[in-house]
C-alpha cells in the first residue's frame, strides 16, 4: 500500500479550495496550511487540507469605506 496515496499535490488541493495552486503553495510557506515540502513541490495530508478548508474562507479582504457600517 503506497504511502502517499493520503496526500495531495499543490493543484489537487487548489481545486478542492477553489483557489489558484500559487496561493496554496504561498498558504504552505507561510504555515497557515500544513504541507511537507519534497524538492520543488508540496505534499498535503488529505486531513490537514480537510481541517483547514473547514475555517478557511477563499475571498479577500474588502478596504471598507468611511461611510459603511460594521457587520
């Protein structure tokens, strides 16, 4: 049985997030996601991208303008 088989690559977890593979790999370097780096790639265990994408919200930060109200 292959060891890896419970891990995923930077565009596999791109795709299940929705978001572009360069910010999972900057999400990686960064450690708010946890991946093992192997040569020139990232791993992600299958449950490390399953606890992360359960909190994780894909959109950016809006600047809020002076006459908006807080949410």
């Amino acid at each position: 049985m292959s060891v890896l088989k419970d891990y995923l690559i930077v565009n596999e977890a791109a795709v299940i997030l929705g978001i572009h593979p360069g910010t999972v790999k900057r999400l990686c370097r960064e450690r708010k996601l946890s991946g093992h780096k192997v040569h020139n790639g990232w791993l992600i265990h299958k449950d490390d991208l399953r606890r992360f994408a359960a909190a994780y919200d894909p959109r950016r930060g809006k600047r809020r303008r002076k006459n908006d109200e807080l949410v």
